[in-house]
C-alpha cells in the first residue's frame, strides 16, 4: 500500500527532486501550493471511500456474500506530482490497487423494501515500511417497483490510518521518523438497477464528505487540508450472480470535483476539480451465502 503514504508526501522537505521521467515538466502558469497540497490529500481518502459494486439490492432477503473488493488507483501524471513550486515531485504511483475484505447482508423484507448493511476491512499490516488500516460500512434499502426496475438509497463511510515515512527526513541521512495520516469519507448516494435474469446494471449518484488531517514527525507540523472535498460523486456498473454461488461486481466511479472551506477566512477562486477529483474502476468477488 505504499501509494497512500508516498502520495501523502506534502511538502515539507528541504531536499527537492524531480523523477527522472518528469524531468522537464513546466510548472503550470496556475500552480498554487495549497491547491496541490490538498488535491494530494483528498486524492487518498477519494480512492479508498466505500462505492456500491453492487445494485440497488444486493442480495435476496435473507442472503448475503464474503469476499473482497479491489480498488484501481489510477497514476498521477508529473503535473500532479509536483511540490515546493515545481522543484520536487512525489512518488505517488507505486500500488496499482487498494485491496478490501468486505462482507454484505440482506436482512428480511418488510413490505418490499430490502434493508441491508456492509463492512469492508483493510487490516493493519506493515508493508513497504507503512502500516495501512481502512473500515468501511454501508446501510441501505432497496425496492422492487416493477419486475425489471429497482431503486435504492444508501449511505456509507470509510476511515482510514496510515502510519510510517510518509514525508521524508528534513536532511539526507536522518533517521526516518513515523508521520500520520487519519482520512475519512461520509456520504449518501441513490441507485437505479434493471435486473435481467442474474445480472443488475445499475447507477448511482450522490453526495461525499472529506476530511483528513496529516501529522508531520520530524517537526511536529500538523498540515491543514484548506480544501477538503465535498462534492457530488457518481458511479456505474453491474452486478451479478454466477453459478449460484459467485457474486461478481465490476463499477466505474467519479467524483468529479468539489470542495469545502473550513476557514471562512479562506479564499478560493481556483476551479473545484483542483482540490480534488478521481475516475477509477473497482472490482467484487464474493461467495453468495
């Protein structure tokens, strides 16, 4: 999981360096450093917020599934990348994915209204020098309104540690001291599904909550996140049951741009999307119980 630390590393080093592969990358005309301090900050918590990879009902009343999600994390370009006004760019693009165990239960129907819950868990393992832990849950309800039509709503959150090197030492050669970075997602969203048979294409659409604080250890400097992403957030996918037993999800999610101000102080006339936005693909194999 060394992505959701090294792309937390915000500027805060006093030995610059430019990836090799970017050398040459001009500073966009619009750079600001708090902008892409906190797009960098909202990118993480973004990439690991709990989407459905599933439809409006997830599962026959009284069922549920076991399994695991996988969420792509798609690269940053050099643009991105780039810190103390372009001197410096961050590693960020070394973990393809985000894997999660996530458990899904379909609780008796009342009426035709199909209550469920989910939780999804990353445990604390030490990896790559980082220790990484993510809980996530769901509560939602779907309806059947017509044989091929369902609907639904649902909330969700996800809360995220990661602990280790995130920011490297001040000078070259220190001993590496541990940072911390807490994120957090919270957010509702309605679905739409047409069920054929096994299968369950479906939409969705709603609203998502950033929050995340970033604890530098060399100095004891905690950096604010002055752009914390609150904004809308849409996914598509489908949802199906195969050979009786296996759930399988496949969804495409966006959130296209957003942000809060915390500090009504706070000026911001930069588009939302430079605060944060993220278009990624997430997978589901689970075993129906």
């Amino acid at each position: 999981m060394r992505m959701l630390s090294l792309v937390l590393a915000l500027p805060s080093v006093a030995f610059a360096s430019i990836d090799p592969r970017c050398a040459g990358t001009e500073v966009p005309a619009d750079y600001e450093e708090q902008a892409q301090q906190d797009f960098l900050a909202n990118h993480v918590a973004l990439a690991t917020s709990f989407s459905a990879v599933h439809g409006p009902i997830p599962h026959a009343p009284g069922h549920g599934a076991i399994g695991f999600d996988l969420g792509l994390l798609p690269p940053l370009g050099c643009e991105r990348r780039l810190v103390l006004d372009g001197t410096k760019t961050e590693d960020t693009n070394q973990a393809p994915a985000v894997p999660r165990i996530r458990v899904s239960y379909a609780f008796p129907a009342v009426g035709r209204v199909v209550p469920y819950a989910g939780f999804g868990y990353l445990p604390p393992v030490e990896l790559l020098g980082t220790t990484n832990v993510i809980v996530s849950g769901e509560l939602g309800a779907g309806v059947q309104i017509a044989e091929h039509f369902q609907a639904g709503v649902r909330t969700h959150f996800t809360l995220q540690k990661t602990v280790g090197e995130i920011a490297t030492p001040f000078v070259a050669g220190d001993p590496a001291v541990d940072d911390l970075y807490l994120g957090s997602t919270f957010g509702f969203d309605v679905s739409v599904g047409v069920p054929v048979g096994s299968v369950t294409p479906y939409v969705a659409g709603g609203l998502t909550d950033v929050s995340t604080v970033f604890w530098i250890g060399d100095d004891g400097v905690m950096v604010d996140n002055l752009h914390p992403y609150l904004g809308p957030t849409f996914s598509g996918g489908v949802d199906a049951l195969a050979l009786r037993r296996v759930r399988l999800g496949a969804e495409l999610y966006v959130a296209p741009g957003g942000y809060s101000l915390p500090d009504p102080s706070v000026e911001s006339a930069l588009p939302a999307g430079r605060y944060g936005h993220l278009t990624t693909a997430r997978l589901r194999v689970a075993i129906e119980l």
